[in-house]
C-alpha cells in the first residue's frame, strides 16, 4: 500500500502538478495510512476519516495558481466553474474554501464539500481530492483539477487581461523562463507496418508514455488506437497512458466480439476517422495550451449558449481546424472524422487534440507537437501584443 501511494505522489511532482515538499495521502487499510508532508497528511487522515471513501489527496501546485484562481472569484462565489470539457464532463464545478471562512473543524468542513465532489480548493493549502475506491482515483482526480484551473487562468489572462502586478511578473516569468517548445529529441519510434498484435500493443504502450512525458496529455486525459485490416485497438476507458499494459482492447471492425465495451469512450470517433481517412494510427490528448487556444474567441454579438457543442464557426490556429461537439460518442464522433481527414490533425473546443498518422505513431506523435507548440507561440504573441495588462 505505501508503495502505491509513493507511485503517485512521484507521478504528480513528475508531471509538474504539485510541489515535492507540499503533497500526502491518506489511504484507508486495516488502519489509515498516511504519507508525505505532515501537516497535511494528518488533515488527510482526518478528512478520510469522516467520508467513505478510500484515499485523500491534498497538494499544493507548483505556481500561484490556487490564489490567482480565488482572488478572480466573485465575492459572493462558492466555486470556480472553468470552461474546459473535463470540467464539464466529470467535474462540473470546483468548490472552494477560504482561510476566513474556516470553522474549528475544518476537516468536517472539507468533508462536508468533498461527499459530493471529487476534489476542492482549500486557500492557504492546495487542492484536496477523493479516490472513492483507489489512490489513483484521488490522483486522477487531483490532475483534472489542476488541469481545469490551469486551463482557466491562462484563458482568462488573454480574455481579461491581468489584475494586479503579481500576476503580470508571473505571466512575464513564466512566458519567458519555463515557456519552453516541446520537443521529441530521444524518443524512438517504430514506423514500419505493425500486423503482430504483441507488437501493436508494445507501440502502444510506448507512444502513451511518449505523450505523458513530454506533457502532451496529463495520465488519464487522452486516447490512443492503431488498426489492422480486422480490427481497431484502443485504449481502454479510465486508462492511464503510460501504463497501458494489459488496457488495450482488440475491437473487431465488424462487432463480433464484446471487447468495445471496456474501450475508450471516443471509440466511435476512432472508428470513423478509420473509415474516412487514411489513417493507421490516431493520438488524443490534452495539451493545455491547445486546450486554451480553442477557447480563446472574441467574435462579438455571438449568441452560442454553448460554444463546446454547437459552436458553428470555421476557426483555425494556424493551419489546425478546431471543431465543436460533446466528448464520448456524442457531437465530436460527428465533427474530427471528416476534419482529421482533411487536415490530418484537429484541436476539439476546450477538450483537445485529434492527431492521425498514416504509417505510424512518430507523424502522429509530432503532429501533436507541433501543434501544442503553435498554440504557445501563439498565446505569447497575443499576450505580448494585445492589451492584456489591464491592472
């Protein structure tokens, strides 16, 4: 059990999400167990302590992120509410909790707000997050969280522009120091034709690992496939992309078998962009300024209620179509097939992107790249030019 926990609490300061000195868990066994930082692992134990669930998580971001995204709260807010499609598909709201409001027992507080949320916002200490059954159900959910309010603030900056000085000299910093191109410099790909489903799987397995590491897509955010003449293999639904071993399901083009039923939940988005484009592999995932790029518009009188379904806009970013529709087997199995087909790659509003390779996962893969790295250039040149200082 301790080495579960360790695993991810390695995996969130690996990718980036949390400080290596402000982040516990607090897992139930026989007794609680906890680990990492003191202070919070007691408060872990004694919000785990009042729930049902399995595991706490609570940790602090890298960046100002959690007081930026509350000093943006309205008075009179309870939650930050992004715009991003994980948000509105798992998350729905983020709760939040500030120093000022807090009560004596501030762990029945927490639990009180985390019985019917899969994390919150507590000012002055991080994001705490559940796993109602595993640890790594508390470390997804930790992710998404961090993800969505990422997502949010950088969007927010170029709508908005900045509200005091402290956000500027972060935005400076950030945009000129750790705004790094992502790159594929070290990484080996296998191009030639893939019929050995043993091989299949082990590209597979290698490219979900490939787009963890190099911050394509947060673990659990994305999708990945390769065919044969018979049959589409897919990442399983919920699956972590760089542990895809044995969460590879085998879907026969002609449905008979019920392996689909475990799949990604984009399997029908799969299936079409096989059938109408050239494609022998596809990757999704979320690349959180290609995420923030799609949602950036400032198209006036637009009366959309709902721009990640039914925007009906032709937009581009640089030569990337970004395309509308709801996440599983909703709208986006509609729009990506026939844009990818085109275009070989599409970013879907506020989800992520699409990419498609015709011999193998290296065209996929730097696709991607390419495109995540179009979408920081361009959010640096927008917040360089446009009038975003607004303080």
């Amino acid at each position: 059990m301790l080495e579960q926990i360790k695993k991810y609490i390695n995996k969130l300061i690996a990718d980036g999400s949390a400080k290596s000195k402000d982040a516990a868990i607090a897992l139930k066994d026989v007794d609680i167990i906890r680990y990492g930082n003191e202070k919070l692992s007691d408060l872990a134990a004694k919000v785990l302590e009042c729930l049902n669930d399995t595991a706490v998580l609570i940790a602090s971001p890298p960046f100002p992120l959690i007081d930026f995204s509350l000093s943006r709260a309205g008075k009179n807010d309870k939650c930050i509410i992004p715009e991003d499609s994980e948000t509105k598909t798992f998350l729905h709201d983020i709760p939040f909790l500030k120093k000022e409001y807090l009560l004596l027992a501030p762990h029945e507080q927490i639990a009180a707000l985390l019985s019917n949320r899969k994390g919150i916002i507590l000012e002055g200490t991080g994001i705490i997050s559940v796993g109602a059954f595993t640890v790594e159900q508390a470390y997804a959910n930790y992710s998404s969280i961090y993800h969505s309010i990422f997502v949010k603030f950088f969007q927010d900056i170029l709508l908005n522009g900045v509200k005091n000085n402290k956000e500027l000299l972060f935005c400076e910093n950030f945009l000129s120091d750790e705004f790094l191109l992502l790159n594929s410099e070290g990484l080996r790909f296998k191009n030639e034709l893939l019929t050995d489903s043993k091989k299949i799987y082990t590209a597979m397995s290698e490219i979900g690992k490939y787009t963890v590491e190099r911050g394509l897509v947060d673990s659990f955010f994305g999708n990945i496939s390769y065919r044969n003449d018979y049959c589409l293999y897919i990442s399983q639904t919920g699956a972590s992309l760089d542990n895809l071993e044995d969460c590879i399901d085998p879907v026969p083009f002609d449905n008979s078998s019920t392996a689909g039923i475990t799949a990604s939940s984009e399997l029908e988005a799969h299936r079409k962009i096989y059938k109408m484009s050239d494609a022998r592999c596809i990757l999704h995932g979320h690349p959180k300024f290609s995420v923030i790029m799609s949602m950036v518009c400032n198209k006036e009188g637009c009366n959309v209620d709902d721009c990640g379904k039914n925007c009906p806009e032709e937009r581009f970013i640089g030569k990337t179509p970004i395309v509308s529709g709801e996440i599983g087997g909703g709208g986006l199995a509609e729009t990506v097939p026939s844009a990818i087909a085109e275009f070989g790659k599409v970013i879907v509003y506020g989800h992520g992107t699409f990419t498609k390779g015709t011999h193998g996962f290296k065209e996929a893969f730097e696709a991607m790249l390419a495109t995540e790295n179009f979408c920081r250039s361009e959010y640096k040149r927008q917040f360089l030019t446009q009038n975003c200082f607004r303080i």
